[in-house]
C-alpha cells in the first residue's frame, strides 16, 4: 500500500498533519462502537476498521505514544471473570463496573491494536454475562437483537425482585418476570444464541 493509496483508505489529505488527522478517524470510530457497545454481532466489523486504520498509518509512518496507560490498562484489563453464582443484582452491578471502567480505558486509548484488546477482552466478559441469563427458561418474549436498554430501568427492577425476596436466577418464574426484565432477558438470550451458532 503507498501512502497515496492509506490516505485514500482514511479519508485524510497528505498535505494536512496525519496525526491529527488519524486521532479524528479513531475518535469518530471509537464514538460508533461506544454507542453499540452492546453490539457483539457488529465486534468484527470493528476489528477489521481498527485493522485498517493500524495498516494505514504503518505505511504513513505514524508512531503511537507508548504511555503510562498502556501498562496500567493492561494490568488492569486482564479479561475479568463474572461471577456467575452471585445474586442477579449483585451481577449486573459487578458487569456495570466492569463495563464502565473498559468504556475509561477505551476513551483514553488511541493505539488501534490496543483499542482491538480492549474489545476483545471486553467481548468475553459481555459472553459470560449473556451466557449467564441464557440459563434461564424464558417463554417467548419479541426482543430486537438491536434493542438498547436503559440500565438504570434494569437495576430499579432488579431491586424490586430482590425485596420481593427474588434474588437468584432461579428464583424466577416466567409469571412474575416484569415485562423490561423479560425483553431484556430475551434480548440477551437472543445475542447469545446468535453467538453460539457464528
């Protein structure tokens, strides 16, 4: 690939500064994959952009700063495991806090290698949270693969349960599920399903 032919792929003219250029093609990406999160069907559609731009600025000689984030993020991004035994509120607050401080660590990074880490790693921990509330016999709920869910509703029914003396997974019947749990559950089922058979 010449220089000419990296650009192209970028979008980014030789004439202006490619870093500056190359920082606003991740920031637009990484705002994309940050508002479908969520989205683990769309991961390898974000692994061959990240690829791409890595390849372009190879051949545009374009050096990612090593800093002082990298190691820590590292350190501290070794693929978390979910416990999968605790209560159903105590899981989705544990996969929030892991969710939140990946999202940090995805902010701030800009290498696209590093950037491919992160989701990576983040992917197997969406696989084990999915995986757990697949376990659950759920009756048919209509839920998009699409869907978005406000955690916030999530958490608030969750809690209602948990007072109601409904604490684990199995403690649910199909009966008493409130309908956004149920979507969700079934949005969830529906993502891991999906992932089972790719």
């Amino acid at each position: 690939m010449s220089p000419q032919e990296a650009a192209a792929l970028l979008n980014i003219d030789l004439q202006e500064d490619l870093e500056e250029q190359i920082e606003q093609v991740i920031f637009e990406l990484k705002q994309k994959i940050y508002r479908q999160l969520d989205q683990l069907l769309l991961y390898p559609k974000w692994f061959k952009e990240l690829d791409k731009i890595e390849r372009a600025a190879q051949v545009l000689a374009i050096k990612w700063c090593p800093s002082a984030q990298h190691s820590t993020t590292l350190q501290s991004s070794k693929i978390e495991v979910i416990d999968t035994h605790l209560p159903m509120l105590a899981l989705f607050n544990q996969y929030q806090v892991l969710r939140n401080a990946m999202a940090l660590q995805f902010q701030r990074a800009l290498d696209p290698q590093f950037l491919a880490t992160i989701l990576k790693e983040w992917s197997e921990v969406q696989k084990q949270y999915l995986a757990y509330w697949s376990k659950l016999e759920l009756t048919l709920v209509e839920s998009q693969l699409t869907a978005q869910f406000d955690p916030q509703v999530i958490f608030l029914t969750l809690q209602e349960l948990k007072e109601k003396g409904v604490v684990y997974l199995q403690d649910l019947k199909n009966t008493e599920i409130p309908k956004q749990l149920q979507a969700y559950i079934s949005w969830a089922q529906k993502l891991w399903s999906r992932l089972q058979a790719n």
